[in-house]
C-alpha cells in the first residue's frame, strides 16, 4: 500500500539545546514547509525564515529551513528539516503547529523504512544506520559506516548474482532436454557453486566478529570470595561501580560495565565469589557467575596471593587455554598462593600476571594485555561477512543450500532438485538485503530504532 501520510519527528536528542532539528517527510512536506515559512523557498538551500502558526500568523521561531524535493531526498520523498532554536517550549510550538495541519508524529525507525521501501537502501544498510547512531567506540563507527556504504550489500549480491546465472544453466538442462544443448550443461555450474560455497564458509568461520564488534567483547571476573574481582572492576574502568568491602560475598548479582577499549567496546562483568554456600541468594549468584564465565569470550581469574589457603584450585573447571590468572596483592608478602599460582595456571594453559588493587602495580601490563586479545579477537583484514545474528542465520541457510545441491550435481542425479536449492540459496542472500523479507521481520528490524531515524 502506497505510503500517503506526511510525518514529522523531531530528529535531534530532547531537552534543552543551541539548535533541535525538526525532519518531515510524505507529500504534504511542501505545503506544510510554505504554510509555516512562506513560499519562495530553493530546493536544496539553507533559507531564514520566520515560522508562522497556520492559523493566527503567531511567529513561533526564527529558523533555518530546508526543502529537499523527492526521490532526491534520504526517504526518497519530498522531504524538509527545520533547524529550531532549542528551547522545549520553541519545538513543542513547532510540533503542535504541524501536528494541527494535519501531519502526524513517526513512528521510530520511520523515515529509514520509507528511505528502503523507495529502494534509497537496501535492510543491511538500513541496519547500518540505527548502528551508527548506536556507535560507542572507533570500531562500531568503522563497521557500521562499512555497512551504510554498502559494503556488506555488495559481498552478498555478487554471490547472488553469480548463483542466478548457475540457475539459468542448470533449467536450461531441466526445460529443454530435446533442444540442442551440451550433455554435460551442468558441468557449468559446479565450479561457481563451489566458489560462493567457499566464500560463505569462510564468512561463518568468522565467527561472530562482527556481531561481537557491535555488541561488544565480553570479559567475565571470577574468582573466589574476597579476591578482588570488585576493586579489579573499578579499578578497570576507574569509577566505583561495584561495592566493595572486607566482607565475603558483597558481590551477589553479575555487575556489567562497558569499557572503550583499544577502540573496540567491551563488557567487563563482575560475579559473585565462586564457593559452596548454603545461602539460597548466594547459590543464585554463584549460579549467575557460572553461566557468565561459560559465556564470556574472557575470563579473568582473580587470585587472593596473600591468601595462607587456596580455594582457586578447584576453579580450573571455569577457564579454558588464553584466559588469564590474575595474582592480586602483589604488593604484600607473597603467600602461598601466589607462590602457587604461577605454576597451576601454566598446567591450565593460561598466563598468570602479578597485580596489586591497593596500589595499580601491573595494570598497565593487564590492560596490554587484554588490549591484544580484544584486537586479535575482533580486527580483521576484510570487512565482516555478517554483523547480526539474522544475518548469519540466512548466510548459514544459504550454504546448507547450496551443500545439498553441488552433492547432487556431483551424483550427476536430480538436477531439478539442484536447481532448486540454487533458488532457494539466492532467496537466502536476497533476505539479508531485504528483498524477499515479511512484514513482521520489517517490523521488527525498524521497531529498533530511535524516532527522527
């Protein structure tokens, strides 16, 4: 159903500014511009103007406008922006005023669904754009400008292009087996579905790169009670945002906290101290923290170096090879578990590194480190494949497809069959620009977003 209504939102945060931005977009945008600032204004041109109510002619800002006639506009509609002085009563004026002619307010995501239902964008660029106003650090603005500028689009198209050509051989062999055609026809297909068979595998053996990149690098604290998980957190992302106390088990819940590290964003969480416990909350943390590190892509094992016992040792079940082993008060005289320590996360395959929470020894060091890994985990040469789980799931349809028909082509049986694997696998990829996707998943995808985008 063809779009009618004329939508305004106000594109710039709330509250108290220097400047708030007022978009609109339908086929009322023009009437509605001229009937606030006057006629006469230039496609395309920065123009002041005094906006007057419709009704009384009240002026209700001095502003600069302007008018962006479609298809050449971001929605691909006649499309405006007022640039408003930033008082809360100003833009509420404003607002009321072109609510009042007859505009309605958009819905978030709006003016992003209309700019890809008028093919200005494809859904993976459309993605590109609510990740870019959700940017935290370096990486997520380089990947998600990637995206926007089509990057991701242009990888899946090429293979989508190729495997249409692939179907067009193998239904000529289907369709016109009495006509003049060579025996072998679909000979022709097997090395283009081997290709875009081995570029879709390489793109899932990355893994989850570029949703990690997006969501962030997850880094779980574990350890038992009173080792330091806490003072380490703070001490991380220099702030008190965990309490910490001479108290065992202060730490009852997973605490999250978002770091900007080597340009990439990472979630440090601190959890409850691992030990037996008949306390029924203290088990729910403890289960908490068992869960966390299972799923962390770290995990930090804090050690209590000044401790005369060693609890830690039945912690070698929670870390795998490549986490750390964090030997806290470095600062004190060495105790049994430090002198320990060393050695036991050597035999578990993880480095172990002296650190103190009193006074910052070996932070530097820690942060280095983590630093490599996060970079090592997250950076690569070429641009993600795919950055969100939808992505990966038709990617990993698409390859499921096309496994199935390079074997029956390889059996030199049921090329129909092939064939339609061919199809459906184009299908997969044609999903991840939004070609062929339902409605619901169009909801769902554009729901995300922030209103004015």
């Amino acid at each position: 159903m063809p779009v009618t209504a004329t939508i305004f939102a106000l594109a710039t945060a709330p509250g108290r500014s220097a400047v708030a931005v007022v978009r609109l977009s339908g086929p009322e945008t023009r009437v509605a511009l001229e009937a606030l600032a006057g006629p006469g204004i230039r496609p395309r041109r920065a123009s002041l103007r005094a906006l007057r109510h419709p009704e009384d002619g009240r002026v209700l800002d001095r502003a600069l406008t302007l008018w962006f006639p479609g298809p050449a506009s971001y929605t691909g509609e006649d499309s405006a922006e007022l640039h408003l002085h930033g008082g809360r009563a100003v833009i509420e004026a404003v607002m009321q005023a072109l609510e009042g002619f007859g505009l309605r307010p958009a819905e978030p995501g709006e003016f992003t669904r209309r700019a890809f239902e008028n093919g200005k964008l494809d859904l993976s660029q459309a993605e590109a754009v609510a990740d870019l106003v959700d940017a935290e650090t370096e990486a997520q603005r380089r990947q998600a400008l990637g995206q926007l500028d089509g990057d991701l689009g242009r990888r899946h198209a090429v293979w989508r292009a190729a495997l249409i050509e692939v179907l067009a051989v193998l239904e000529a062999a289907v369709d016109f087996p009495d006509e003049d055609l060579p025996e072998t026809v679909a000979d022709e297909a097997e090395p283009t579905i081997a290709e875009v068979l081995a570029g879709l595998d390489a793109t899932l053996a990355d893994g989850e790169r570029g949703e990690r990149v997006r969501e962030g690098y997850r880094i779980a604290l574990i350890g038992a009670p009173n080792a330091g998980k806490s003072s380490l957190l703070n001490r991380l992302v220099e702030r008190n945002a965990a309490i910490v106390t001479d108290s065992p088990g202060t730490t009852r819940d997973v605490i999250e906290v978002v770091l900007d590290l080597a340009g990439y964003r990472v979630v440090i969480a601190d959890t409850a101290g691992l030990r037996a416990s008949v306390d029924p909350i203290e088990i729910e943390g403890v289960r908490r923290s068992v869960l966390q590190a299972g799923s962390a892509d770290l995990r930090l094992l804090v050690i209590d170096g000044a401790a005369p016992v060693e609890p830690w040792r039945d912690l070698g079940e929670h870390v795998r090879p490549g986490d750390l082993c964090l030997i806290n008060k470095a600062d004190l005289p060495a105790g049994p578990s430090a002198l320990a320590g060393p050695a036991w996360a050597a035999g578990h395959g993880i480095d172990a590194l002296p650190v103190a929470m009193s006074t910052g020894e070996g932070l530097d060091a820690l942060r280095a480190a983590l630093a490599d890994r996060v970079v090592e985990a997250l950076s690569g040469s070429e641009f993600p494949g795919a950055t969100r789980a939808r992505h990966r799931r038709d990617l990993t349809e698409a390859r499921d497809h096309l496994a199935r028909a390079a074997a029956a082509l390889a059996a030199r049986s049921e090329v129909e069959l092939a064939a339609e694997d061919v199809r459906l696998a184009a299908r997969c990829l044609a999903r991840v620009g939004g070609r062929v996707d339902p409605e619901d998943v169009l909801d769902r995808v554009f729901a995300r977003f922030c209103i004015g985008k």
